[in-house]
C-alpha cells in the first residue's frame, strides 16, 4: 500500500530535484531569450493583470482559482435592481461550459465545436473585432463523452490560446485573431478530444487532456509560449508519471496503465510563491472495477507539479480503485487562511466523490476530508489517523462497492451518482467571508458494471448507469456554502437541477451561480438568501464573471445548455440510459429550456 | 393592354357570383354543421379574440394587419426605464422571421426550418408546455430560395397552424400539441416550399406558398378548419385564377404561365365587414425578362378575394412584366381613414418596386402611388390619369430597363435592389397619429438577365446580382412615418443596415422595430425620436408584438439574424454575389451579430 500526502510529497520533491537538471538549460536559453526580447514572463504580466480586478484575464479569474472579485459596485442592497445590458449569441447550439476573458475593452467569447472564438470590443457597442473558426473533422464529436463543451480561452504574452476539440492548442494574436502557432496534443483517432482550458504559466501553455471512457492514458503538458513547442509531458500513470520512477506502475496489472485514464481536463491552478501547479485527473479506465485491480495510481489524484520542469512535488490519491467514476478533475482552490492560530497555505478541493478535502498546498497533508452533500453513503469517510495504514483512504461501505457487486450486477442506491455531488462546475472563494460557494448535484444512481474490450477510439466505459434524486428529494441540487476549515455546510439553497454553472463571489458581498433551467441567481454570500434572478435564454452550465468598464461593473454569463446533465437535450438523446445514465435522470429539462449558446450581460441601471 | 383597379373590380365581381354558385352547397353544409355543434365560426371567435389587446392572436395582430395595439402601459415617457423580463432560445440557428401568438396565459414560439413550435405557459415562469419538431426532408433546404425562414403560426378553434418547409399544413391542438390533421399544400420536389404564416378565416384556413424562384405555379389556398380538406385553390395565373376566364393566359407567352412564379408567401389581411382578403403576388419567373414577354398578370398584382369562393373581387398589377424581382408580396394595411372628407376603407401597400400605393379596397381604385425612398429610380412614377390608356402603370425610365438592356448586360445602380424598398417585413400603422410605420432598405443594384432553362427543382432565377447601398449613402435602411393620404415621408431614421423586422405601433405613442445588428428600438410615433435600444443576442429579422399578463405590458421580439439580407451569415455563404446578390451587400453584417434564434422579453421595472 503506497503512502500518500507528506510521504509522497518528499518522496517526488527528491526524484524533481534530478529532473530539474535534464529541464534546466532548456528553460534557461528560453528565459535569456525573453529577457534579451526586452519582455518580462508572461506570468509576471498575468499575475499583475489579475490584480486588477476590472478584468478578467484567466479562466478562474486568478491562479488560485478562487473567483472572487474585489469589484463592489453591485451589492447585495442594490444586486436587486441589477438589469440585462447586452445580450450576444455565439452562433453554436449544444453546451456552453466556461465564460469570457477580458482584457482592457477586449473580451474573447469561446463556443463548443467548433470552437469558435469571438473577440469582442467592449468600448465601442461590442462589435466583433475578430473571429477565429477553425476547420475540425466532425469525426471528433462523437468520442467527445459528454458533450461538445470546451472550457475556455487563455490569455498571455499577447496571445489567446485555445484547446480545440480535435486537441489542436492554437495560439492567437489577441489584436488580430491571426493564428501564430499551432500545436497537436492528443489524437481523437484515439479518443483523445480537447475541451478543457489552458493555463499560462510564466513562459508555458498548460494543457490537459480528455478521454477517460475511451482508455486514454492522459497527462498535462507544456508548450512554449512563443513557438508551441513541447517542453514537458507528466502523464498521469506509467514510467512517465514524473513523480517517482514506476510510483504508480505496480497499482495496475499488466499494462493497463496505458489505457488507464486518469484525465486531465479540469481547471488547472498555480501558486507562483511556491512555483506549482494544482490540477487532479480523473477516472481510471475502464469503469468496470473488475478489469482493473489495484490501487490504479495516480488516477483520481491531486497533483502538485513544478510548472517549469512537470516534476510533482506532491501527490494525493482520494479515490484509490474508483468504482463510480468518480473523476479527480475538480478545480483546486488556494487560499491561504487561519488554521489552529497558525497561517496556512491551503488547498480546498470539492471532488465528485462527495468529499471535500482541504489539504496544506505546500506538502499535501490532509487537513480536513467532509462529505459536502449528507446523502454521500458510498463511503462512511476518509481514514485521519496518521499512523494507520489506511491513512487518507476512503472507508468504503460494501453494500454500495460496485467491485464488491462485481460484473453484471445492478448495485442500486449509489450517492453520489458517477456526475459527482460536484462536477466541472467551479466553486468560489470569498476571502471576505472564508466560505467556499459550491454549485452541487443532489444525485443518486445505479451501476451495473460489464466486461469491455479496449479498442482505440471506441468507448471503454463498461459501466451501465441510470441517475435519479435521492430517495424523499425532487430536487437534483444544492447551491451550498462550505466552511473548508470545520468541513461543514454553512448554508444550502436547493435547486430543482444539478448546479451546473460556475459560481462566482465577489466584494460586494454578493454570490452569482446559475441554473439549469436557464436563470442568473444572485444571493448573499453570508446567508444564501436569493436578491435576483433572471431567466437567460437558455440553461446555464457556463461559469459566472464580472467585469468593469467605463466605471460600470457588470456580470457575465454563457447559457447554452449542455453538458453531460443536459446531453439528452445537445445531442436530442431519449433512451434514460443514454449519455452515460443522464438522459433520463435530466429529461425533465427539456420542460424548461432549449439549446442556443449566448452571452447576456448584467448591469445596474444609470 | 388589360384596365386595371376598378375595372378589374367589376368584371371579377361578376364571375365570381357565377362561380359563387358552385361552392355554396358545399360552404352551406360546412357552415350548418358548425352552427349544429353549438359552435360559432371560427373567425367570430378570432375577431373577438383580436379586440382584445392582452392578447396577439393572429399573425399581424389583427386582421387588418396592422400591427397596432391599444396597450398603453409603455409611453413616451417612460419607455427609457425598459428592460429585459425574460429570455428564451429556441435552439435553431438561421433567421427567425415573425413573432409568437399570445393567447391568455400562453404564448406560441416558432422557428425556421426545422419549425419547431413551443407553447409556453406565461404564468408559470414561461415553463414549455409542450414542442412540436416536424420530421421533414432536409433536401427542402436547398430549394428555400432566402434562408430557411418561417413567418409564423396561426390560431384557430382551439389548434395552433403552421406550414412547415415541405409545404405540410398541420393543425396543432393548441393545448396539446397533438397533430389534429396535416394537408400536403405542395411538392418541395419541384421547388414549392412554404415560408408564410397562415390566417384563419371564418370555417377556413388560408395559406400561400413559395418558389418564384424555381418556377412553381403559385396559388392560394384555403382548408377546411376541422379537416384539412382543401376547398378551394386560387392560383396568381392561368386559367385557375379564379377571376375572370383567361383573365390572365393571354399576357404570357404559350404556357409559360405554367412555370410562372407569382408567389404568395406575404402577408394576408381580411375585411370582415366587406367579406374580402387581401394579398399579393409575386415576381414572375424567370428573373430575365427577356424570356417571358408580356405583361405577366397577375404576378405583381394585389388581389381581393372572397375567402368563402377564393374568387377575385379585384386585382391590380403594380408592375406589369418585372424586370427587377420586384415581388408584390409585401402586406395590405386596412385602414378606414377621411379622405377629401369622406370616410374611405383603405388599403395602403408599401412595395417592393419603392412605392407605396393607397386603394380603396372596397374596389381597388388607386389612390396614390408614391416613392417611399427618395433614391427609386426605375421609374418616374404611376401614370394616375384614368382615362389615359396607360393608368395605373409605372413609367419605367430606360437607363434601368433590364429588359431593355437585354440578356448578358449588366445594367448598373438600379434602386431599389431586388429585395425592394421593403421586403416582408410588415409595417405598422397608428390609428392615433394616422401614420404608417415602414421598415425599409435602402440599397441599390446591378442586374445581369441571362437565359435559364427550366428544370423542375432546380432554380430558374436568371439574373446575376450585386447589392450596395445609394451612391453616396453608408447607409442601407431607414425607419420612415409615411402618411398614404399625401404619400409623403413625415420623418426618416437612418439605419446601418435595411431593417429587416417587422414595426410595432402603440396607443402609448411609442413605435417598436428591430435591427439587423440586433437592436430592439423604440421611437417617439410622432417625432421618430429614439427613446430606447437593446443589443438582443442576434440580429433582428422578427416582428415586435406586444402583450398583457398578469397586468403588466410586455414587448416580445424573435431575434436570429438571416432571411435574405443576412443569408451570407445564416448558409455561411461567402461568394458577394451569392444569396442573390445580398451577400457581398451586407457582408459587414458579420462585425455586428451572430447566429442563433431567440425571444427576448420586455416590460417595465417593478
């Protein structure tokens, strides 16, 4: 049984510091060269950007992944009041994960497939500057799991960067839309497909990958931000996990690994005091327990890596032999907060397996794990004691083990259901408050694992699913507020559907989350007590921003339903057992909204 | 040389009593089985239905079309504090012409091809009742001569109509959604396909059709309410144009009038008190006027018809052997207004040819005829002098002939284009200030005729376009008041682009229309000054309709740029002479708005 946490963490920080060497001269030569070119890092650039919070200049808004702004112009006195300004349609049906970038009076509007990019002048009636669409063989869209979603656009060194579907990570000249470079992360022949945002850090583009149902061995990689070139490639299990030669190798049978999963298509984050990124991986495949015995490391893990090598400092294994496809991808949130009298770098991590881990960021240990729905029961919680052998491993309950059920046995009942009590749906942090807000799904499921053969391309699920409320509730979410230093729920809204929209905390005391069935709400931050709501033109599962401009603060919102919850409504699916068991969890939907990808804009009145 | 207006009149009104006789039978026993069933006709209910300003129960409001309502809650004083209410994507792409029905507590969406129908309840958060999506042929896209557009559905005993692309009729139960029955009204395989919203009167439902483009044989025809049973068939030409007997045979060379055009898919108005329904037709096919010599009768032609017989009461061509594509389609506004002192029953027409004619509909004795845009140059004129051989004809100025300048010879800065001073986009008229409240382009042409073959199916457009605005104008629309009495401009609000949406004229003074970029705006009905504007998510090609619910006025508008002025975006069309002629003229449109079909909802704050 491997050890996780600390023991991890000093254990890789050893292996880094020999792999450094084998990085360092490259990255030398590349920061002699920005530097000669007069040009300080990117990063420098960005961090400075994100300080200022009339922008928006990376997907979550900071490199803690936090999405809070300090703008305070709307108010929960006045957040009532708040109206539509402008409205935008992108012109793509299906869903519309993640939100803008804005950068001065620019803002840049992604779509899903196929992956248009708007770049639209704020201060002169948001007229489209430019329009990047690239030309994307449609093949791609069929081994997309879960709709045709795409995260989001970066932005550095002058640049918008996008992960196309195809995986093509194509750098654009932000004044021109011009394409400056282009660079192939994975091949969809394989089932590797690109939806999630990348990060730019200091002189690098970081990119994860998708393709957990179709046995793709996944990894982050970096690409130089001038030229597009390679420079590292950490997968998430094998040889070339950049952790510790063969740390995760003995966790699988065979070579397993190399169809293993362990995905990357979440939100990544980045400490830049502590020089590491922040990202988990997802399934291992296939999701049929049965055919993968061991531990399957690293899937459903925290990664902590040094960006400028890919080396991890640290590891956190939450889910080890998953058997709900509890994916580890969720967005990691960095805070640094008042633990025990003692200031501490913290990470708060909100994972589909219904738990929500708070860990110190510097070295992995665990501070806190707290199921963050009460209707969790896959799991009775996570093993604190540091000196058992179990330690940091989840205490299973085998009436609800699918491993234990074994193959083509229908194990009924499982909370959460495979979408997770949370999904790719970022949380928010507020400093003001230190809640956490998270957009949760109140969801349960069956799963009837089978035997699959692994052909490439083709899907490598092995699971059957169908998804339901919990037993007593109609609802299917919870907009909640989390306390990550207690593990306690301050509050909770209900919602009749997954939360599956993007929160948003800000200074003005004010939480901005949206609703499947299409509204923008607003609540207080310190109560959750609903101050505002409107009904967009279609569900939202994008994630919520604000910005200034010309003094005037305004929130920001894709709607566009899609998404797993609403694949049954993008893809116009009707079998319940469709879409991986959401189709007929989620059918209800199509009483309430309609496909179409469009921004509206919020403001307060003159 | 045929007498037009009232002479028509005359001779039409006696074989229509001859024809009268053969139907009445049938009309007798469908109108003895409503009475027998408690029932009263259909369009008893409606024209009740239409007094009543809560609700927007046929096509253009009410039967007179004029897109007028009593509603007064919204004003010239506070029509600036209006903001977005509610929001709702109807998940198709492509231009979305017309506007939804409301009636009580529910409001009917439709879309473009593929014609969804949404029923949402406006009590219950707008929630969608219930959806109809027709399974049709995509193959009839490519024979949609100018987008995939629908321009709405009708109500009628207790069913929702619409006509779908492949030409079916379909009758809708309004509460359901159920299909009650569907009536093939023609054959998408040789190019009939239907764009038009249908009107419901008395027993009967009425219905015209498309494809002046492809050379259909076009026609009116009216269905029986309960069954679908067809009626009667009215055809624009030949033998069965239910006006007088080879009325129209001779003013076509051979059979040509078989493949001649004379489209039906604008507007119908009717007169209840005078029995009559008003229409016109359109272009005659082909475009090249070389081909098919003669007068062409009764393309271009206002009809009045009896909609218990379908037999002509009088026509009027308004230009005899088109050589521009200058469709007659546009809509008939019934007004009763003093004339020289005495009260006279109206029809005012703005045409696609630039000139807006006023009739006495009683007898289609033409009033005035006058330029609506300053720029028309086709022609100098109607001749207006009775007892000249030549009345009621425009004089036709030889330097913008194309018959003249003949086959392969590109005849240069004809105004107006081929889709006219106005295309289908209806006006409004106000009772209040007796002024007429026109959309408008504002674009001039080049016109190559050259030789076209006909094959069923296949265009038969002959002419080469390109489109642009008025030497020395950047401007392609103007928004104009139009008083039909004096046929003068009152006032005149430039646009960017044509204004492809249908206006909205209020007993709260205020006058509503859309923009191609997508604005809703508000103008002073008097004064035509701007009062208010709203970026919708696309651009606006739909007509602005207002309703009462829950006491509280609303203004409703579908907006979803395309049609023929936005065909370049909405078929992705890039060729400037393609989407005939219309997408190199309003190729900037893409720097102003994207795809997508949405309604966007006003009212005014709490």
């Amino acid at each position: 049984m491997e050890k996780v946490g600390r023991f991890n963490g000093i254990q890789a920080h050893k292996w880094e510091e020999f792999a450094m060497r084998k990085v360092l001269l490259a990255t030398c030569l590349g920061l002699i060269a920005a530097v000669a070119a007069g040009g300080a890092l990117a990063n420098d650039e960005l961090s400075k950007m994100s300080q200022n919070p009339k922008d928006w200049v990376m997907p979550a808004g900071d490199y803690a992944n936090t999405r809070y702004s300090k703008l305070n112009q709307i108010t929960t006195a006045n957040v009532g009041k708040l109206q539509v300004a402008w409205t935008f349609s992108t012109g793509v049906l299906r869903g519309h994960e993640g939100g803008p970038l804005i950068i001065g009076n620019m803002m840049y509007v992604h779509t899903p497939f196929p992956n248009k990019v708007y770049a639209l002048d704020l201060s002169k009636d948001n007229q489209i500057v430019w329009k990047y669409e690239p030309k994307q063989d449609p093949n791609v869209i069929p081994v997309m799991c879960c709709d045709t979603v795409n995260r989001g656009v970066a932005y550095g060194d002058g640049k918008i960067f996008l992960h196309q579907a195809d995986t093509t990570l194509v750098a654009l000249d932000a004044k021109t839309g011009k394409v400056e470079w282009s660079s192939k992360n994975g091949d969809p022949g394989k089932g590797e497909t690109g939806t999630s945002a990348p990060l730019v850090v200091k002189d690098k583009i970081l990119v994860g990958i998708s393709g957990g149902e179709f046995g793709v061995h996944c990894h982050v990689t970096a690409y130089d931000l001038k030229s597009g070139k390679l420079l590292w490639r950490a997968f998430s299990q094998g040889p070339d996990d950049q952790l510790s030669k063969d740390s995760s190798l003995k966790t699988w049978q065979g070579d397993q690994w190399k169809i293993g999963g362990g995905c990357t298509w979440g939100w990544l984050s980045y400490d830049p005091a502590l020089n590491l990124v922040y990202y988990g991986s997802g399934n291992p495949s296939t999701w049929n327990p049965k055919q993968r015995p061991g531990d399957n490391k690293w899937s459903m893990t925290i990664f902590a890596r040094n960006p400028d090598t890919g080396m991890a400092r640290w590891v956190y294994q939450m889910t080890p032999h998953d058997e709900w496809d509890y994916d580890g991808v969720n967005e990691m949130i960095l805070s640094d907060q008042q633990v025990g009298g003692a200031e501490r770098k913290l990470l708060t991590h909100f994972d589909r397996n219904g738990l929500a881990y708070t860990l110190d960021r510097t070295n992995g240990e665990l501070l806190v794990a707290e199921k963050y729905d009460p209707t969790v029961n896959w799991t009775t919680g996570v093993d604190m004691n540091k000196s058992s052998p179990t330690y940091g491993r989840p205490k299973v309950v085998d009436k609800y083990s699918t491993a234990k059920g074994g193959e083509d046995v229908n194990t009924k009942g499982i909370c959460p259901a495979a979408l997770g009590t949370k999904d790719q749906q970022p949380a928010a942090y507020s400093p003001d408050t230190q809640l956490f807000y998270v957009p949760t799904n109140h969801v349960c499921m069956d799963y009837e694992p089978f035997k699959v053969s692994y052909t490439a391309g083709q899907p490598y699920v092995g699971a059957t699913l169908s998804m339901y409320p919990p037993p007593g509730a109609s609802h299917m979410g919870n907009f909640i507020a989390w306390d990550n230093k207690t593990g306690k729920i301050v509050w909770s809204n209900k919602e009749q559907f997954s939360v599956w929209s993007g929160a948003l905390a800000t200074a003005g005391g004010v939480v901005f989350y949206g609703t499947l069935e299409g509204y923008l709400k607003a609540v207080d931050a310190k109560s959750g007590k609903e101050l505002y709501k409107f009904k967009t033109p279609s569900g939202i599962i994008g994630n919520v921003t604000t910005y200034e401009q010309g003094g005037k603060q305004y929130i920001a919102v894709l709607s566009g339903v899609g998404g797993w919850a609403g694949i049954g409504l993008a893809a116009g699916l009707t079998d319940p057992t469709a879409g991986l068991g959401a189709v007929g969890g989620y059918a209800a939907l199509s009483n309430y909204t309609a496909l179409g990808g469009s921004l509206t804009v919020f403001s307060l009145p003159q």
